[in-house]
C-alpha cells in the first residue's frame, strides 16, 4: 500500500509542477488558454495574476515531494496529508467559485492519494 501511495502522491506533485509551468510560464500560449478556458486579451491582462497562482502550485507539489523524501515515514506521511488537503480544499473552492471541473482535474487525483496515504 505504501508503494501505491507514494505513487499517487507523485503523481499529484507532478500535476502541480505542470500546473505551475502553465500558469507561470505558458499562460499566454494557446495551449494554457484553451486549457483554463482564456481568451489573448484575458490572459495577457492576467498574465502577472497567473504566474502567481503558478508559484502557490509550486509550493504544493514541493510540500508533496517533502513528504516523499522526509527521512522520517510517519512525519513525512503527515506532511502528505496536510499538504493533499489543502489541495482539496482549494479544488473544492475552485470547483465552486471558478471551474466545475476542477473538482476532477485537481480534486480527484488528492483525494485517491489522501485515501491511500491513510491507508
């Protein structure tokens, strides 16, 4: 199950490194617009808005690779879990507030990883 769940875990980590190099360094490209549903003028007047955003992802993915590597299991799973709800709670903000898909994009994936890390 351990295995499993540091699989899981990486896989969120790298959704939000992706996440990041969207929003802080491809927001303007057509790729990033059709993604989060842009148009040019909106994301060029964003542009500073979205690099922010991107660099909170960072912070996440980073908090989940800590948990990963910690050379102590038990407080490496706690940071997991706390680092996994708050991509939870920020998926349900985002899928209530912004996106309705979010809820599956981000939400989904640190939900099955939080349930396997509790496990």
């Amino acid at each position: 199950m351990t295995l499993i769940s540091a699989i899981l875990v990486a896989v969120v980590a790298l959704e939000h490194l992706y996440i990041l190099v969207l929003e802080m360094f491809l927001w303007t490209t057509p790729r990033a617009m059709r993604i989060f549903g842009t148009t040019e003028p909106f994301a060029e007047e964003t542009k500073t808005l979205a690099a922010n955003q991107g660099l909170y992802n960072g912070f996440l993915a980073a908090g989940l690779i800590w948990g990963l590597v910690h050379p102590n299991p038990a407080f490496g799973h706690q940071i997991q879990l706390f680092f996994l709800g708050c991509i939870l709670a920020a998926a349900v903000y985002g899928g209530l507030t912004s996106k309705r898909s979010i809820l599956l994009t981000q939400g989904l994936p640190a939900l099955t990883a939080f349930v396997f890390v509790l496990a």
